[in-house]
C-alpha cells in the first residue's frame, strides 16, 4: 500500500482539491472539480485494482460532497435573505 497514489493521479487531485473546498467564499469553486476527479479516480481503481489511490479518492469525494452541502446551503440562506429584504 502506498502513502501516496503516484499511478492516480485523478485520486490526488481529488484529496487536494476535496481539503481546498472547505475554504470559506471559494470552496463551492474546488468542490465540483473534487467530485469529478473522485469519481474518475474510483472508476480507474475500479478498472486496475494495483494503481491504488481509493482512499485519496473517497476523502475527496465526502469532502467535495460535505462543502457543496455547507457552502451551497449558505449560498441559498443567503440569497433568501437578499430576496425577503
């Protein structure tokens, strides 16, 4: 098993990409590519079991999924409030 998925790179960019989505204003922006890139790596793991990089994968896409429900959700909370003003 391998510290880092040097064979997926799909997985890195989605690990990365996934932690960079929990930034405040920006995260929305990172976490659709974290999703994309998560799901792309999980479907070439799925194809050749010994790149690895599953991990990296699933990080990205939980935390991908996590930002866009926070940061989506304020987004909303936000607009409804600019609206009802």
């Amino acid at each position: 098993m391998a510290l880092i998925p040097t064979k997926n790179p799909s997985s890195l960019a989605a690990y990365y990409l996934g932690f960079l989505s929990l930034l405040p204003v920006i995260g929305l922006i990172f976490s659709v590519p974290a999703l994309v890139f998560g799901v792309l790596a999980l479907r070439a793991l799925s194809r050749d079991p010994q790149i690895e990089g599953g991990g990296h994968a699933w990080v990205g896409i939980v935390l991908a999924v996590l930002s866009i429900m926070i940061w989506g959700g304020i987004l909303v909370l936000v607009l409804l409030a600019a609206v009802a003003a």
